[in-house]
C-alpha cells in the first residue's frame, strides 16, 4: 500500500491498527470510513477543511491592530473575573468596531475614538454608546504597561448624556405599588421580591444566593457584577417572609413552585407575566422593573438622610471618586445593620402615612 502524505495533515496508525488523520492546524479529524485514504473524496475533505482553516485565521485579528488590541484584553485575567453578562456585553461592544479591527495601532488617537463613539451613538443609543467606549478604554488601560499602545485614547472622549424626554429606566417602586405585588404574588414569587426589596440585592445575585450564605442574621456575599463583598444583615421583615416559605431541597434560598433553583430567564419569565396582569388590572403603573427595587432601597435611603457612601456600602457599589478597600467583610456588618435598621423605620413610615384612613360616619341630628 502506497503511503499518502498531505501537507498540513497528520496521517497515522492508531494502536488498534487502524488508520487516522487529522489536520495539524486546528485538530479537524477526517472519518477514514466514509472518504478511504487516497481517494478524491478524501483529498476533496482535506481541501475543504484547509480552505475554513485559512479563512479563519484570516478573520483571526491581526497583531499591532485595533483587533489585536482587543483579542489581547479579552485574553487577561481582569476581563475573565468579570461576570457572564458583562463579558458578553463587552463582546458585542466589540463587534461594534469589527469593520474597522485592521486599523493600525499607530493611527489610533482621540478623534478617531470620538468618532467610533458618535456614530454608535447614532446606530446603537447613547447608553450602549457609552459602553462601546468603556471597553475601548479598558482594551488601552491593559494594553499600556504591555507596550501595545502610547495612551488611553478613550479616556478624554466625553460621555453621551441620557436624553431628558427618555423615561425613568428601573423607576423606583412606590409603597403601594409594593404592597400590591407582596399581596398578590403567589408564594415562591412573593419570597423573591421581599429578598430584593428588603436588601437591594440585584435581581442575579439574589436567585443565585445560596441557602449557606445566610449565617444567622447576615447575609454573606460577594456582588456579581463588581466583585464587592457585602455583609447584609436580615431584617424582621426579610426574616418573616423567608420563614412563611415552604421548605425546598434546593441550594438557593429562592426556589420555584417546582422546589427548584431559579434560572434568571425562568424567573424574569414569570415576573413579566404577574406584572404584566396587574398593569392590564390597572392596580400598578407600567415601567416596573426587579431591578428597580435595588433603585427603591437606594432612593428611600438616600431620602432618609443616608449619606451615598453608606448606601454604596450596602449595595456592593463601587464609586468613581472612592475604591474602598475591606479587609473582612465583617467590618460591613455592624455598618450595614444600622443602615438596615434606617430602611425598616422608613418604610414603616411610609406605609403608615399611605395607609387609608376610614371616613367617619356622619350622623343624623334628631
């Protein structure tokens, strides 16, 4: 038998005898069954299979390019500690500029930024806009100490505004908007919704807070999106509503009426469908959102006379001005229980100043 030989391919005998071959490239196999070695239909595979090879690494991006640039930040450390949602966001912001990702390193500059920002701006909102330049800046950021690129050319591009006719996104909640919802949500909905009213935990981190996170009175975690730790204590009203729910085998503290973990799609699925019920009933006003009850906590702090700081505290919130650092998560307990303690007096307050007060029966003069 004659041996074949085909460049770029790896053709041997396996230890059981048979034959095998595989493309050295990319490990694409070729099933010697259906194409025998030396036939035209096997060169036609081969041929095929190096034609997706070189077109492949034909899109593959380019060193000293603005798709080199960004295939390297998606390849550090810092982008893969970034949450599921957020790393895919800052894929799509890349896409954004795949058109021009052969773009010479040594053209970049500010202008030419600003004008990738305007004309997302235009084709994408000013809110995605925005995005497509904080990954630009954090492509230039980790590019810097490696020597890729002189200067954060996205740094001094000015941030589009959200337009003031646009509606309030994640509105807060009002009191009886609250109170309707807790009333009219079936159990295993209902539970959720406290959890988030009662701590301002985003709707994610809240489905996925596992049942041995709760040590006593505090809840102990770390925020998806920013990595913070947060240290929440549980309030009498949080603890009342996690006591009325059924007992369930699974490792998250909320669970669906199935006794299962909820999945974010799951969850967000039946919410739009309870809402969406009580807008059409009328007893709530639309634009309700989970996470702006993350927003209600935040607002009804702030009008308690709460300083930010504290609140960002409680929500896991990094600042702009302030990159606090904690050493143990305990040194937020104490802290956090006091501002807990704020939420639970203002929103007994609030829902006894909305409380309806009976009309007095007029009576009759004899």
């Amino acid at each position: 038998m004659t041996h074949v030989r085909v460049k770029g391919f790896k053709i041997f005998k396996d230890r059981h005898g048979r034959m095998r071959c595989y493309h050295r490239a990319t490990g694409h196999k070729i099933d010697l069954t259906k194409t025998p070695l030396g036939s035209a239909e096997f060169l036609a595979e081969c041929e095929k299979i190096r034609a997706i090879a070189l077109a492949q690494k034909a899109k593959a991006p380019r060193a000293g390019t603005l798709g080199g640039l960004i295939q390297h930040y998606f390849e550090t450390e810092h982008f893969s500690t970034l949450s599921e949602a957020t790393r895919s966001d800052y894929r799509e912001c890349a896409s954004f500029v795949a058109p021009i990702r052969d773009t010479p390193v040594h053209v970049i500059d500010t202008p030419l930024i600003a004008g990738i920002h305007d004309k997302a701006a235009k084709k994408l909102g000013w809110r995605r806009a925005n995005m497509v330049r904080t990954v630009l800046s954090e492509v230039f950021r980790h590019a810097i100490p490696k020597g890729l690129i002189d200067a954060n050319y996205a740094k001094d591009v000015i941030l589009k505004r959200r337009p003031r006719d646009l509606a309030y996104a994640n509105r807060p909640w009002t009191i009886e908007e609250r109170d309707i919802a807790l009333s009219r949500a079936k159990p295993h909905v209902r539970v959720a919704l406290a959890l988030m009213m009662n701590t301002g935990l985003d709707p994610s981190d809240a489905l996925r807070l596992r049942k041995d996170q709760i040590d006593g009175d505090t809840i102990w975690g770390v925020r998806g999106k920013t990595g913070e730790e947060v240290a929440i204590p549980v309030s009498p009203t949080l603890q009342a509503a996690l006591d009325s729910f059924p007992a369930h085998e699974a490792a998250t503290v909320l669970a669906s009426s199935r006794g299962e973990s909820w999945t974010y799609d799951g969850f967000s699925s039946v919410w739009h469908r309870f809402k969406t019920g009580l807008e059409e009933e009328g007893v709530i006003a639309t634009g309700l959102t989970l996470k702006g009850l993350r927003h209600t906590v935040a607002t009804t702090l702030r009008e308690a006379g709460l300083d930010e700081r504290r609140i960002a505290d409680l929500l896991g919130q990094k600042t702009p001005s302030m990159a606090r650092h904690y050493s143990r998560s305990a040194n937020l307990a104490d802290k956090n229980r006091e501002t807990m303690a704020t939420l639970e007096k203002e929103n007994a307050r609030r829902a006894k100043i909305v409380k309806p007060v009976p009309e007095k029966r007029q009576t009759r003069s004899k």
